[in-house]
C-alpha cells in the first residue's frame, strides 16, 4: 500500500517518515520533487506514484511572508490541496492534510472545537482554510488535523530559535499574552499513524479533527520554561530564565494578526481514538533534550 507523504523534510514530515512506515510503503517527497508552489504540476506526480493514501504535510508556513506573498501561499495551501483532493476523490482514496489554529480569530475565552466558526487574522490562516474549503468541496474521503504551535529539535521553529537567542543575549522580550498548546511534531506524526490505522479499521470516521497537546502556555511561558530546561541539562546559555521580560502582542508588532486564543480542544480525536493526549511539556522537554543533547562535547 504505497502512502505518498509531500513535504519530507519539514518539522513533521520528518517525524511522519517513521510512523507511516509501520503502515505501508513511504514515498517521500520533498520540495523539489513535488512543489506545491505549482499546482498544475502535481496531477503528473500523482499519476507517476498513484498513492493508496496521500499524506501533505507541505505547507507556506511563513506566516508574515504571506502577507506580502499572498499568491505563493495560496498556490501552496490551497490551489494545491484542491489538486490533492480531486485526484483522491477521484481515485477513492484517502488525503490526511494538516491546518492550523490560525483559522480562528482567538476571541473565544475557551478552547476552540472542532464546529466553532472560523475568522482567520492574516493570510496564512486565509489560505489554510481556504485549503480546508477545498478538501470539504471535492467531497474526498479526507483527515483534516488543525494543529498548533509545532516545535520539534529540528529545523526553525521557536525551540530553536529561543536556543539561538539565549546563546546570544543576556535580556529576551517575549509576547506573553498570546495562549496556544506547544505540540511536537513527533505527537502529531505518531497520532497521525494511529488516526490513519483506526480509518483503516473503520474505527475513525473521515472529518475535520483537532490535533494538540493538552494543556496550553503563552510564548513567554515556552520562552521560560526552554530556558530553564536547556539550563538543567548543562547547556551553556548567556541568558536566564528570569531576564526573560513578558510583554504584550502590542508592543511585538508583526505583519501578521495573531490571535490570543490558540487553544484547541483535541476531545473529538482523543475520545474516537481511545488516545491519551499528554501535556504539551512532555514532548517539548523531549526535543529540549534532544536539542541539548546533539550541543554536548
């Protein structure tokens, strides 16, 4: 059973290249193999590899970029997953595709759920949804996993950057009125499997899910606590935990509007699945080690 994975070599593509392995044969696909900035390109790579499963885990994930490239992100997380969805609808086959919490405006004072109304800020979340929109519209049989915040010990992402920064200055400013749950790639790759093997038994249902640790943290609160554990597994660091200084959204500004509440409730994929979604520090302490871990003399 040949699965197709689209972008290898992100954050979670990465992690997905081991856990869909137990399921079937992987063909894996980077950027210059299947480029989703070209969506007329695909249908002929699709026809080349013809999947049994189709699993994009490619995305334009720069979220202030997009708002000066509107095009290029549309292309890549939308135009071409409508490209996804008609060829698995037309081959009766399954697409997994990963959104995002930006689809929200995060006015909600609660985690958000799965039937809650969207309102994305920025274009990013405009074109995830818009590539949501596509899937529900091709009527394919799809696993649609809204996510947030992904971090791992690989690529950029915030971990890294906060280790990058703390190596760097001995005083960081962190947003600290922004809440989301810190998910691992790793969680999402493994829940992921898990999602797929259960659609594969007809014990999950297609349909929209949410996929997020539990629990939730501010960005300050990840800066703080990826400090501290860095710290205590002897990475040498110019900064402290303490001279990490909170600030609000307003006085961060950016391109792109974030919004507070990033918080999404994982109940409707955790119950279907049996699953226990741990808190968002147990993953995260795990890329922390592994971060620290490949710095030791």
């Amino acid at each position: 059973m040949p699965i197709l994975l689209l972008g290898k070599t992100g954050q979670v593509g990465l992690q997905l290249q081991r856990s869909l392995a137990l399921l079937g044969q992987v063909i894996a696909l980077d950027r210059s193999e299947a480029d989703l900035s070209q969506p007329d390109s695909l249908m002929a790579i699709l026809a080349r590899h013809k999947p049994s499963i189709i699993v994009n885990a490619a995305a334009h994930t720069a979220v202030d970029r997009a708002e000066s490239d509107s095009a290029t992100a549309h292309d890549v997380n939308a135009r071409s997953v409508g490209v996804l969805a008609q060829y698995a609808a037309r081959h009766g086959i399954l697409l997994v595709h990963y959104s995002t919490d930006y689809v929200f405006d995060g006015s909600k004072s609660s985690p958000y759920v799965e039937t809650d109304p969207t309102n994305p800020l920025n274009v990013y979340g405009q074109t995830k949804l818009a590539g949501e929109q596509a899937i529900a519209d091709s009527g394919c049989q799809s696993l649609v996993l809204r996510t947030s915040w992904v971090v791992s010990s690989l690529g950029n992402n915030f971990l890294t950057t906060i280790l990058r920064l703390a190596q760097e200055r001995e005083h960081l400013r962190v947003v600290s009125d922004q809440f989301g749950a810190p998910t691992s790639a790793e969680l999402i790759a493994d829940a992921s499997a898990l999602a797929i093997h259960a659609w594969q038994q007809q014990r999950l249902a297609c349909g929209l899910y949410h996929l997020t640790a539990s629990g939730c943290t501010s960005w300050h609160g990840l800066a703080e606590h990826t400090v501290w554990r860095l710290q205590s597994e002897g990475v040498k660091l110019v900064l402290k935990s303490e001279n990490i200084e909170p600030i609000a959204t307003s006085e961060y500004p950016t391109a792109a509007k974030r919004p507070l509440n990033s918080i999404l409730s994982s109940d409707k994929l955790s119950q279907a699945l049996g699953l226990h979604l741990p808190d968002w520090s147990f993953h995260v302490d795990r890329a922390i080690d592994q971060l620290a871990a490949s710095r030791a003399p």
